[in-house]
C-alpha cells in the first residue's frame, strides 16, 4: 500500500483526533474563564448543565488534570500516527510529521477553540459539560495520580499547593471586576462604594469605623435628674452611655426613647427621676471584632449599640448598626445632621477638614482614592506619612494632594487644607 494511500485512510482518524483535542481546549478555556457568579444563578434557576459545570469546577484541579492528561494523550497520539506514515518517506519524514502536526495542534487544536471559547465561555462551557464529565470520571484517577507525582516532588522545595478556594482573594477578584467595570462606565460611584462596602465588612475592625472615645457624648449619672435630662435632650441622640465616678466607667446606656415615655406621664416629678435607672445594660465588644460578625450580633441580639473597649477593658468608643450600615451605603444624614461633618470646602478648590475626620469618609464625599489601610483618620494619614507629629504651617505632599496643618493642640492635628488631585504622578515625594 502506497504512502499517499495510508495517508488518504489515516486522514479521518487524525481529523477526529485534532477535532477532540481542539474541543476538550476549548472546554478548558471555558471552564476557568466563565463566570461562576453566572453559573450558579443558572443552577439556582435549574440548568443542568450549569450546575454539572459547578460540580466540576468544586474539585477544579482534578478537573484541569484530567483535561490536560486527556489533551496531551490524543496529541500524541495524532503526532505518533503521522510520523508513523511519513517516517517510511525517507530521511525527512520525521522532520515533515514534527512540521505538519506542530502547525495543525496549534492552529487548530490550540488557537482557533481557544479564542471561540474566550468570546462566550458559558455557553461553551454548559455545552461541553457533559462529555467533559465523562472525560473527569475517566482521566481523574490518572490525574489524581500525576498531581500526587507533582506535590511530592515540589514539598522538599517547601511548595505546597493547594486550588482551594481563598474567600479574599475572591473578594479582591469581585472588586477588580467592579473596578473594572466602573472605568469602563457601567457602574457607577456609588454602586462602586456600596459593593466594595460590603466586601470590607468581612476585612474591618470596628475599630476601624467606631466614633472615638473623645467624640462620644457621654452622660454623667451623678447629675441632677433634670440637668441630666436637659443635656440628654440637647444632644440629640437617640442613645446616650451613662457612666458614675470616671468616664470608663459606663454603668448603662440611656434610651431616649425611654426617657420620654416616661416623662409622658403626668404624674412624675423629673427633680426625682431615676434617670439611672431607666438605662439598659452596656453590651462591651472587643475592638478587633470583625465589622461583618458586629453586623450579624447587631442583627440576633435586637440591639443597635455597643461599646468598644480593647484587651485591658479600657474604653475606646462606641459603634453602631447605623455606622456599619453607613459604610455600606454612605453616610445617612437626618434633620440633626450636616451633610458631610468636618468637611469645608473653601474657594480656592482646596478642603479643610477636622483631623479627626475618617479616611473613607473623605473619600467617599470626594469621589478621592487616599489609602484608609494605613490610618483611620486623615490626621493620622499624615502623621504615617511625615514619620511625625507636624508643626502647624507645615505642607506635605503624597498620592497625589497636598497636606497643610491649619491647627495643632499639644500632640494632635485637630484641622488641616487638603488640595485637590494634582495634575500629576500619584507617586509624589514628600516634603515639607
């Protein structure tokens, strides 16, 4: 039988063999590239094929094993074929099989399912899910296999590997893709802060947004029943701590509410009301408590406050559902509130700002990207930055704004001008 004969019934064999290999490609681009948030919407709605993409991608490094085990074999497979036939041509048959096949795996084995697969990696996926289940089931014990090969050759090196899903690294994927799509136009600001919002929540301290210790209108219990009361309503919060003998000292914490159902009544005389006790128990929380496990307690215990104290008991603020919410969806601002506290912008472009004003709140109001990683407030931005405490008149410049210290009392920045972004690199040198 003639080499071009052998070739001309060879041809259908190869043809199936590179159709395979350029499917199960395909499959392997698709399965990695689409959108698991997608997938499992479509599982919920009852797409088998969506969830049999799920099932498989749950133990994705046995899946990828079994894919690349199954490609390679067939591509050898088709490579040995041909160099079987061409070899018999003469000297150069090695040399044209290696050719010949080098140039039709990666055209059409490679690239072209490849680049369909990227354009619409779902539906390839849903597509193809089925025989690339049977393709898992067949190949994964020999792939189970290669990956203990590959982990016990990589441990005397100290690689461990391991595909197990990591929550933050899927949370900085979610908000590179929000970051994403808010360059390109389709989110907007705010639905870009909201998402971002929540993924803090599992990565904050309350610490992180609690109001201070030195912001916190606290009552004393000792007080005349109506010089307390007075002052209770002057303030114009809905929950006031009351402490007896030294501010960390907090006894209860006074319900306004309570307060005026009680001075409802005709009958009471408010020279003798026991302010003290109408106060609720004080719920103490731990400052390194993560602001998500705060928001599900806020959630089962029915109540809305809590102070922050740190590991030797001392207070170091209050928090409450309306400031974890409030990172979130931004600050909520009632009848008694300014709309952004702190914050005055003046004629030149320039703003000045309490020290004491938080990071994200500037950015938020601003639309500005200030790293809030280093330091809660802009006062201690600038005091990480400066390796110091500034005198007053000092001008410092970093990411891209220029710092300028209005007011310093003893050791604390209490006001300073912040210019807008600069027309320049972010990547700005300090000065003084």
């Amino acid at each position: 039988m003639t080499v071009p004969a052998i070739l001309i019934g060879l041809a259908p064999t190869l043809v199936a063999l590179i159709t395979a290999s350029g499917l199960i490609s395909a499959s392997e681009t698709a399965m990695t590239a689409a959108s698991r948030g997608r997938m499992h919407q479509l599982e919920r709605e009852g797409d088998k094929a969506a969830a049999r993409v799920n099932r498989m991608m749950a133990d994705q490094e046995n899946m990828i094993g079994a894919i690349l085990l199954s490609n390679n074999a067939i591509n050898i497979l088709a490579t040995a074929l041909t160099t079987a036939v061409l070899s018999s041509m003469g000297e150069y048959g090695v040399a044209a099989a290696t050719a010949i096949m080098t140039v039709v795996i990666v055209i059409f084995a490679e690239i072209l399912p490849k680049t369909l697969a990227i354009t619409r990696p779902e539906a390839v996926a849903r597509t193809l899910s089925l025989p690339i289940l049977w393709l898992v089931r067949i190949f994964g014990p020999l792939a189970r296999g290669a990956q203990w090969i590959v982990r016990m050759t990589l441990r005397p090196f100290g690689i461990n590997l391991s595909m197990e899903t990591d929550v933050l690294a899927a949370h900085e994927e979610i908000r590179g893709a929000v970051e994403y799509h808010h360059s390109e136009g389709v989110v907007e600001s705010r639905d870009r802060r909201m998402l971002g919002g929540v993924l803090d929540l599992s990565e904050m301290d309350v610490s992180d947004v609690m109001v201070h210790r030195k912001s916190v209108d606290m009552l004393d219990a000792a007080m005349p029943p109506r010089e307390l009361i007075r002052h209770a309503m002057d303030l114009g919060h809905s929950r006031l701590p009351l402490w007896r003998d030294n501010p960390d000292n907090v006894v209860g914490v006074l319900n306004v509410r309570d307060l005026v159902k009680v001075m409802a009544q005709n009958d009471v005389d408010l020279d003798e009301l026991d302010v003290a006790g109408l106060a609720r128990k004080p719920w103490f929380v731990p400052e390194t408590t993560k602001l998500k496990d705060q928001l599900n307690a806020f959630l089962k215990k029915r109540n809305h406050f809590a102070l922050v104290v740190d590991e030797y008991g001392g207070l170091q603020g209050v928090i409450s559902l309306e400031d974890i919410l409030e990172e979130i969806v931004g600050e909520i601002d009632d009848e008694h509130d300014s709309a952004v506290e702190g914050l005055r912008p003046q004629p030149d472009g320039w703003i000045e700002a309490a020290g004491i004003v938080t990071v994200r709140d500037l950015n938020r109001a601003l639309d500005w990207d200030l790293p809030d990683d280093q330091a809660v407030t802009i006062a201690g931005l600038l005091i990480q930055e400066a390796q110091a405490i500034p005198e007053e008149g000092e001008t410092f410049t970093f990411y891209g704004h220029r710092f300028e210290v209005v007011r310093r009392r003893r050791n604390q920045i209490t006001a300073l001008r912040i210019s807008p972004p600069l027309a320049a690199s972010p990547d700005w040198p300090e000065s003084g």
